[in-house]
C-alpha cells in the first residue's frame, strides 16, 4: 500500500515536469507567457505539484511533517481551542484591521502577556508567523552602523530579513563553531571603530536546533566568547526557537529556558506552526 501510494505521487511528479508551452501556441498569450516561465522549471526538473502526503491518508507513518509532538493529530488542541472559544462567547473571529488601528484587542494582549511570562522576557509580539516575525525583527531592529554575525546555516527568512535591514557589515561564521565566531568578531571589530567604543550594537544570531540535521547550538559557548570580545556589554543575541519551542527546556519553553539564559538574550523566536501544532509566530 504505501509503495503504491509513492508510485502515485512519482507518477504525478512526472507528468508535472513535461514541457506544456509549446502545445500552447494559440492560446492567449498571458497563457503562453505563463507556461513557457513554468517550463524553464520543468526542463530542469525542479517544477513543484502539491500532493497528499501518504501519512495522511492514514497509509504510512509520519517521518517528515513538524508535528514533532502529534499534537495535530490528538484532536487536544481542537478541543481545547473549542473550549477556549466557550469561555470567551464575545472574542472576535476577525481582527477589524491592523493593530496600529482597529485591530488590536484585550485577549491578544492578554495572551502576549502570558506568553513573555512563560518564557521569562520582558514582552511578546504575536505575529503572522515566524517568517513574518524574522523580517520584521532584522527590517526594524538593527540600526546602521551596527553589525551582523549569523550562523551560515540560519533560516532563509533571516536572509530576507536581514537583506531588508540598513546594517551593511553582515559577516556568516562557520556552523555551531564558537571559535569561528571569536575569529568573525575579532575581524569585525577590527574594522568597526564604533562597536569597540560600544557605541553601536553586534547583533549574533542563531537558532537553538537547525532542522536539516537536528544540531543543537552550543549557545553558552557562544555568551562566553562574545563577553569576553565585547566587554562593554554590546552584544545583542537574537535566538531562532522554531524547532526548539515544545521540544526542549522545562514545559516546552525552549533552550534558552533550559540553559537559563533568558536575561542574556534580547530577542527570541518561537512558532506555533511547529511543535505547537497551531499557527503564528512570537517574538520576545
């Protein structure tokens, strides 16, 4: 059964990548156009379709989704949402707007409240989600004339958001390896007068498990290096815990919760996507 179910979806992956453009010559040429941009994917066999994947037709087992927890598929989460909905008969299933005009409301923020308090910040952000959440830190944070030193395998929201951002010293460090990142700074400093006179900000960021290879982040490694390189305290941290939230620190909190960390780290991402089986992303 699930060799048949791979066939299925290899067939449709097939079909999907022939060439359709040139069958297309009388059709309108918005058609056409369209087709003969697809068909430089197909030609290089890249073209997505999307299908159902076999775990959820019930015929194979789950190796591959983020519903690391199965929390998606408990039916816990649904019936707590429907209880939550119960015990608040006036909330709002639409936001009105935006929340810098209609759309802001008591629950949300009493949410936001609840969880900084879970993971021991000072404030949380609800946003979209944690793609929308990496842009819109590294879009608004970083000021120019601070710096950037990022693991060369963070997420490609954190690309986008930091290619949006007006800091123009974005420096890569080689993966979870807390000596290159002492060698990263070290070159940065030397040429970033402002930095060593603490008088401008070196951004570090990482994210506690990287999902292609489930490597955790030798984080404490990293604060010690980065005090000993910035004496004057200007080092800003900022913590991707997409893949962390739910899986590890004390209920769930992440790592930065389980290392006890939380006051030497100013921002941090989590998503409610993930392990969290719902939707959404929160920075803190």
């Amino acid at each position: 059964m699930m060799g048949d179910d791979f066939l299925a979806s290899r067939a449709d992956w097939i079909k999907a990548q022939k060439r359709r453009a040139p069958q297309m010559k009388d059709a309108p040429a918005f058609c056409r156009n369209l087709e003969e941009a697809l068909d430089l994917r197909r030609v290089e066999h890249s073209m997505f379709t999307c299908s159902t994947p076999a775990w959820k037709l019930g015929t194979s087992y789950d190796f591959s989704s983020n519903d690391t927890l199965s929390l998606a598929r408990s039916g816990e989460i649904r019936r707590a949402f429907l209880d939550e909905l119960d015990r608040h008969p006036d909330f709002l299933m639409h936001s009105g707007g935006s929340r810098v005009m209609d759309g802001n409301y008591p629950y949300i923020e009493q949410v936001e409240a609840e969880i900084a308090a879970f993971h021991g910040a000072e404030t949380a952000l609800i946003v979209g989600s944690g793609y929308e959440a990496n842009l819109a830190i590294f879009a608004a944070v970083p000021r120019p004339g601070d710096a950037i030193l990022y693991d060369e395998l963070v997420h490609a929201s954190t690309h986008e958001g930091m290619a949006a951002c007006p800091v123009q010293c974005r420096v890569q460090f080689r993966h979870n390896d807390a000596d290159a990142l002492r060698e990263a700074m070290a070159n940065v400093l030397d040429t970033q007068p402002q930095i060593v006179d603490g008088s401008r900000s070196l951004f570090i960021v990482v994210e506690s498990v990287y999902s292609m290879d489930g490597d955790v982040c030798p984080l404490l490694e990293m604060l010690e290096v980065a005090g000993e390189m910035c004496p004057k305290g200007n080092t800003v941290f900022i913590v991707d815990e997409a893949h962390a939230t739910g899986n590890m620190g004390p209920k769930g909190a992440g790592l930065v919760s389980q290392l006890g960390v939380e006051k030497q780290i100013a921002i941090r991402l989590h998503t409610c996507g993930k392990a969290l089986a719902s939707t959404g992303g929160e920075e803190e």
